[in-house]
C-alpha cells in the first residue's frame, strides 16, 4: 500500500459525500420540521402607506407606461402617494396618465 492511495480514498470520499452525502443530510434534518403556516391576508385598512418615486432622466417614452404599470399594483389606492418631480426637461405635452377609479 503506497502513500497515494489514502489519499485517492479520501478524495473520492470527499466527492462522494459532498456530491450525495450532503444532501441526504439536510433532507434528514429538514423532514421532520413542518411548512411554516401561512399568514392570513391583512385586511387593507392596516396596510401601510407606501411612496412610489420614480427616478427618471430624459425618460418622455417611458415614464406613462411606468406610471400606468404602478397604477395597476394590488394595493388600496388611498394608501399610495404619488410624489411627482418634474425636471428641467418636463415638456408640456407629455402626461402622466390619470388615476383610475378617480
């Protein structure tokens, strides 16, 4: 038996348990804990307010079509501020679309 060939064993220990044996471990550790349960959905009164600001640069082509995409997140919509910051860019003929519902 030559001085290589514990070293071949282990090495091929070492593939072998990193490749299958680690596995097998985490699932034997994580087979007796159960799912986590789900959260019941909050009603919409106790959801915070949240603010959207949008950073935008010499975005004119954009900027209606990701105001439109905001408007249509599942959220109370009296819990959403829109913060609105026009640039030195602003021109006049492009506007953001109008809330829905409003």
């Amino acid at each position: 038996m030559s001085l290589l060939e514990p070293v071949f064993w282990l090495s091929v220990g070492a593939v072998l348990y990193s490749n299958f044996g680690y596995p097998l471990v985490l699932l034997a550790i994580a087979a007796p804990r159960r799912p986590a349960p789900r959260p019941e959905p909050t009603p919409d009164a106790s959801l915070p307010s949240v603010a959207v600001l949008v950073a935008a640069y010499n975005e004119e082509r954009h900027i209606a079509e990701r105001v439109r995409n905001l408007l249509t997140l599942d959220y109370p919509c009296r819990s959403i501020a829109h913060i609105c910051r026009v640039g030195r860019f602003h021109r006049p003929q492009h506007r953001a679309p109008a809330r829905h519902g409003e």
